[in-house]
C-alpha cells in the first residue's frame, strides 16, 4: 500500500471540499458551555507520513480543544512514571457505554474498565498528580504533549477548562464514586481540576499528527515510549478510543482512533502514518460526525486498514 505524497494530497485536498459539499456536520458538544460557541461547520485534517512528509486540507492549523485526546497522551505520560501497575487501578476492556457513565463503576467496584472512558482517565490523571501539585502534574502532561508534538507553542485555554469546572457535575460524580472505592489518591478537586485543564489543550491537526507519530512508531518520532507500549496503547484506541462506537470505528475504518468532544480525533497506521482529523459537529455517542467520515474515506483510499 504505498502512497505517494502527491496523490494523497491531491486526495485531502478534494476530501475536503466533499466535507463542505456535504455539510452533515452534526451538533457541537453544548454541556461544556465554551464549546457550544465554536461553528460546527469546519474540517480539518493533517496526515504526517513514516519519513516526515506532512500533507494537510482544510483548517489544519486552526486550533481546538482536544478534550478526550488527551487521555492517551496522559496514558503514555503514567506508563512512563509507574508503568504497569496502573492496571491494578484501571482495566483494559471496552466497556459498551457513553464516555460519562457510572454505570459499570458500580459493578466492577471501583476499576473503571479502561482509561479512555472518564473514570478511567481520572483514575491516570489522579496516578499523575500522587505526589504532586495540580501545577505540577500539569506541567508534566503538557511538556510531554509538546514533546511528543516537537512543539512548545501548545496551551491550556483557560475558559475551556473553568467552562467545564462550572458544568462538570457528572465527572465530579465519577471522582467520588471512585473515591468511596478507594480508587481515588487525591481530593476529588484536585484531581477534576487538572482534568479538566489537560482536557482544555488546544492544538490543531498539524501539532497534533505530529504527537501521534510516537505512537505510529514512525522512525524520527521523540523517544517517548517503547514499541511494546505504543503497541499496546495503539490496541486501546482500537478497542476503547470511540467509547460504544469502537466497534462500529473498527469496523468502518479499520484503525486505531481516539476521539474528543471537541471534534478532534487522532487517528495511527502503524508504522505508516499518523493522522489527526478535526470537526466540531458531533454524533449521538460525542465522536465528531465529519471526522469519522473522513477517516473512514482516508482508509478506503489508502488500503491502511489494520485488517488488511
Ligand atoms: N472533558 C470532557 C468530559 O470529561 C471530555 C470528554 C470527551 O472528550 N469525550 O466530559
């Protein structure tokens, strides 16, 4: 499956004109209030290549809140400072329900079933900040982000972040619910306060691509993971990267993403490619609609679905 440069620029380009032809943008996440302002009605996408060629369509460089993204750079950043004890705390199943859900908590007393779902992203972010101040912790998932990107001009967007401090009822559910497990180290503020700023980074589809290449295991990529580790997370957004819509994304597409409600989606072809697709408009399950689309184009032309 060897795709030239050209061709696949001359596809992003025509990919993204047949996105505004469509215009099947969906409806911005409105529970976080700074986020219900941003216009559904824009795509971008960057693709970085094994040997660093970058081909990009559409608002590539326009920022945005990367929200659940975020959870798999938090992820690389605890496997590097605990490694695999973090699975005593958090589990590596799909779990079939909505990114928000308490439901399966209950059940399984405590271990959120992965880290992409928020429980379970609170459960890494509060392993982040053991030890620390929210500061701190902050500064450690942000400099690995800008080190992963190859880029210091990455930021928290304030607003976004006190935005979600102020609607984030459900998440403080999840953190005290946790907490009565024994499953949370730190007070539940301070563990939501610092997910909600690592979720508030703003990047756009060119910063972020490059983040992914670590993970793509591209040659030239930061030393920021092992290939047994990027291996692995690269499983887990396979598996858990689209909440319940996984199965459907795997099935569609054929690659590893994981997604956020801010639209952006980060997409690895191992060994061949990192992606990042952003559009703000969202399905019922808070995967960005016009991404899921473009990805699954991206995959039908390039042949690089995992499953041959
Ligand atoms: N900050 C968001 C939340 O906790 C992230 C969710 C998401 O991107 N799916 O609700």
């Amino acid at each position: 499956n060897h795709v030239t440069p050209q061709a696949l620029q001359e596809f992003l380009t025509a990919l993204n004109e047949e996105i505004h032809e469509r215009a099947d943008w969906g409806e911005v996440a409105d529970y976080i209030p700074e986020l219900a302002d941003v216009d559904p009605a824009q795509f971008g996408i960057a693709v970085v290549l094994a040997h660093g060629t970058v081909c990009s369509a559409g608002a590539a460089s326009k920022g945005f809140s990367i929200q659940s993204v975020s959870k798999v750079f938090s992820l690389g950043c605890v496997l590097g400072r605990i490694g695999e004890q973090i699975w005593t705390r958090v589990g590596r199943e799909p779990s079939g329900s909505r990114f928000d859900s308490i439901l399966l908590l209950e059940l399984e007393k405590g271990r959120p079933r992965n880290p992409f779902i928020n429980a379970g992203a609170l459960v890494v972010t509060d392993e982040l900040l053991t030890g620390r101040t929210p500061r701190d912790a902050l500064s450690e998932i942000i400099g690995y982000i800008r080190a992963a990107a190859g880029d210091d001009d990455i930021h928290i967007d304030k607003a976004v972040a006190q935005s979600e401090e102020k609607t984030g009822d459900r998440n403080r559910a999840l953190a005290n619910y946790l907490k009565s497990y024994g499953n949370l180290k730190n007070p539940a503020d301070y563990t939501l306060g610092t997910y909600f700023h690592q979720c508030a980074i703003e990047m756009n589809c060119l910063q972020l691509a490059n983040a992914g290449r670590c993970i793509a295991g591209l040659p030239g990529a930061p030393m920021l993971l092992s290939e047994t580790r990027a291996r692995r997370i690269t499983a887990l957004m396979l598996t858990c990267g689209h909440y319940d819509e996984s199965g459907d994304f795997a099935f569609r597409v054929g690659l590893a993403g994981k997604s956020g409600v801010g639209g952006g989606l980060l997409m690895v072809a191992p060994d061949r490619a990192s992606i990042a697709i952003w559009s703000p408009g969202l399905n019922e399950t808070g995967n960005s609609r016009a991404a899921n689309y473009a990805a699954e184009r991206l995959a039908q032309f390039t042949g690089w679905s995992i499953f041959g």
